[in-house]
C-alpha cells in the first residue's frame, strides 16, 4: 500500500502550503516518507502567520541516518522514512512546532490548527493495517502525553477532518494559543498486512493570529463525513494447488494424506498448509476430509492472506468452501465445513487435489481468479474473481455420509483442531 498525494497523516504546512506523509508499501513491507504535496484549496490567508516545523525520526527506518533531523519552514518538507519490512515494522517521529523569532521582536501568540483528508486511494487495506497514534510529546525526551487520536490511518484521518486547535501548552488546563513550541509524537506500526497497495494521507497545519481575536477554524467547511473503510476481499485469487499423488511429499499418497505441513505442488512458494486433521473412508486409506489452515513458510507465526475458497477435487465433480462473514485463514468457519472444520470432496468421494484462493486487494478488472482448469464445467472455476466463487455445488451430490467424524462410514485422525497461530477463530 503507498500513501500519496493530498491525505493526511501528517502534512505539514505553513502559511497555506500542504506537504504530507507518503506511506508506501509492497509485497509485506511498507515504505514511509513524508513528501511535498500541492496547495490546500481552501482559502488561508486572513489572519495566518509563519510557522516552522521540525522532524526528528526517533525510531524504526530511517532512525540510524545522517538525515533523522529536518526542517520544514514553508510548505516544502521530506522526511527520508526508510522501507518497513523484517528489520523495522515500526517508529517513532516527533514533530516541533514553532513560532519562528524575527530578530529581537516578540512572536505574537498564534491559534495552530491540523486538519486531515481520507487517505487516497480510498478503502485500501494499507489505511486499516498501518496503526498510528498521535499525542502530545515531551519536547526535550519524546516522551508520550496526552493522546490526540488513535487507530487504523483511516481512523485517524476520520478523526481530524474538519480541523482541530492543538494545545499550545499541554501541560496546563485548557487549550492555549501557542507562544513558543509544541511538541507532537507520531507512533506507526504496520499490522498484518499483505498487499502492495499505495495510499496518502496528509495532514494539514495552519497557525493563526490570536492577539485581539478569537482564533477561529480556518478550515471551517472542509467535509467531515467519515472515511471509506477498506472494501472486504475485492479480488478472489488463486493461491496454490496440492495434488495427493505418491511421492509428492512423505505423508501424501493416491487420494490420500496424512496430518502435516505441505508446499503447495503447484503455485506460491511463500505459504503452506498445515493439515491438522483428516477424515478417511472406512475401508480404505482414501481421504474424503480434511481441516487445515494457511500458514507463512519462511515464518510460521506471520501473518498470512484469508482465505477466500477452497476447492476439493474429488472425483469428476468438485466442491467449493467459501468464506463467511468473517475473515478466516483456517477451514474452519468456511461456508459448508462441519462442526470441527473439515471441508469434504463431493459426494464422498476421495480428494484428489485441493485448490486454496485468497483475499487481496487487486482492482476486480485486475483480478486472475479463483480458477483451475482441471475442475468440470459448472464448477464455477473460471477466474472471474471474487464475484464467481461457487456455491459449494461443484459437480453436487448428495455425500452417503453425513461428513461428521462420527460417521461410522468415515474415521478422523489426529484429533480436534487446535487454535491457529495468529488466525481467526
């Protein structure tokens, strides 16, 4: 996800000019830089006075570099926020505030005011997964005072539209007008995510005269309607395919598979599933059922796509599993899995291969599909994303069991599921 242009997470502006946060992400990392932006519409000239703003990166990407410290005096600013990834998921920056002196002359108080726009593109998983909490800070440690806002960007950015007057002193009751600095903390870290989307956010900073007037909104009027919350599994895709051949894996034969850790045979490298139970026909080692969640394979506790479909071949027919209403990386809670989980090729029949789709945020004119060219025509495989998944009627037929474990024509093994690492339930 990649934040851009006009939105705000902290678009830094003096005398009217905009400049904000670029938030950008790819694969399951993200990358961060604060950026020059274009002029706010909205009239700010009556009443404005000049405005310095200051960035120290105090922790995460760009923390370690010649260039942590900045300043912004007027509306161009950059703030060199490295890539986020494996080494970095989060930071710390802490903005300053000031009323710059002119020469000996006293600075007269001015009301500041920040003002924030949905993040753009809207409805994008990066605004939901990159957490921020701004708050006042110590100016001398950075340390954390009272809170400002805080969630997902898209909260945040719901929160501050329309404008808001910071405190000039949070240190005392009131909200005052600003004499000498303030100070403002901004944490971020980066949760669950993967995608590679873009998404700005920026956020606006105006300072106005106080002396002999009541400071008023200067970005009265901008709209204050809440933000888009990111659209649920846009595209559905293909992931990988696990055919149960002998000598694919130990623990795969003919239609049949043991609990265990698998690579997908056909597909992404990065994910496998942990087959936690089974259910095999009673008088054979065919396997007719199986639960199992997804899970990361360079690391086993991260964070992983939901789930979208999952398709049993069995048989000629196939069978389709869908996701409810609930985001699931595990079989269980999947439209059409039984009490324990298990998802079951048609009509008892043994599993041949097992075809996983996921959620990701690709345009719908962009999506591949949920799709594999070895299931029958009707079973509804035909790569037209997430709006043509099936409804588990694959090739149907009525199963000569009730696909419970305690069937007496089938039999588990390796018990009942255990909670998944960092999924749902």
């Amino acid at each position: 996800m990649t934040v851009s242009r006009r939105r705000v997470l902290a678009a830094l502006a003096a005398t009217g000019g905009v400049s904000g946060f670029v938030w950008t992400a790819s694969g399951s990392g993200t990358t961060a830089v604060l950026g020059d932006d274009e002029k706010f519409e909205a009239a700010l000239t009556a009443g404005t006075v000049d405005l310095t703003i200051e960035y120290e990166i105090l922790a995460g990407p760009g923390a370690d570099t010649a260039e942590r410290y900045g300043i912004a005096d007027g509306p161009r600013v950059r703030i060199p926020i490295e890539t986020l990834g494996a080494n970095g998921m989060s930071g710390r920056a802490l903005f300053t505030f000031s009323l710059p002196q002119r020469g000996q002359a006293v600075n007269n108080p001015a009301a500041l005011w920040l003002a924030t726009d949905c993040p753009a593109p809207a409805a994008t998983d990066l605004g939901e997964a990159l957490q921020l909490d701004l708050s006042y800070a110590d100016c001398e440690t950075g340390a954390r005072l009272d809170p400002i806002a805080s969630g997902s960007l898209r909260e945040v950015a719901t929160a501050l539209r329309g404008g808001r007057q910071i405190d000039g002193d949070p240190t005392t009751r009131g909200v005052d007008c600003l004499t000498d600095r303030v100070c403002l903390l901004a944490e971020y870290e980066l949760v669950d995510y993967i995608g590679s989307e873009t998404v700005d956010l920026p956020l606006w900073a105006s300072a106005t005269q106080c002396r002999h007037t009541t400071p008023t909104n200067p970005f009265a009027g901008i709209d204050t309607g809440p933000c888009l919350p990111a659209e649920d599994c846009t595209c559905c895709q293909t992931l990988g395919k696990l055919e149960l051949e002998n000598g694919s894996q130990p623990g795969i034969g003919n239609s049949q598979i043991e609990p265990g850790i698998y690579a997908f045979t056909e597909g992404n490298s990065e994910y496998e599933l942990d087959v936690y139970q089974t259910v095999d026909k009673d008088d054979s080692a065919e396997t007719v059922g199986v639960g199992f969640r997804l899970k990361n394979r360079p690391d086993r506790n991260g964070a992983v796509p939901e789930l979208c479909t999952v398709w049993l071949k069995g048989g000629p027919g196939a069978k389709s599993y869908n996701r409810g209403d609930s985001a699931r990386t595990d079989t269980v809670g999947l439209t059409g899995s039984d009490a324990d989980g298990i998802v079951y090729a048609p009509d008892g029949t043994a599993i041949s291969h097992i075809l996983v789709c996921i959620c990701t945020n690709d345009p719908e004119a962009d999506c591949s599909g949920c799709s594999d060219p070895s299931l029958t025509p009707g079973s509804n495989g035909n790569g037209r994303g997430s709006k043509d998944r099936g409804d588990n009627s694959g090739n149907p037929g009525k199963s000569k069991s009730s696909g419970k474990p305690d069937d007496p024509d089938m039999r588990g093994r390796s018990g009942s599921p255990t909670a998944p690492s960092g999924g749902d339930q």
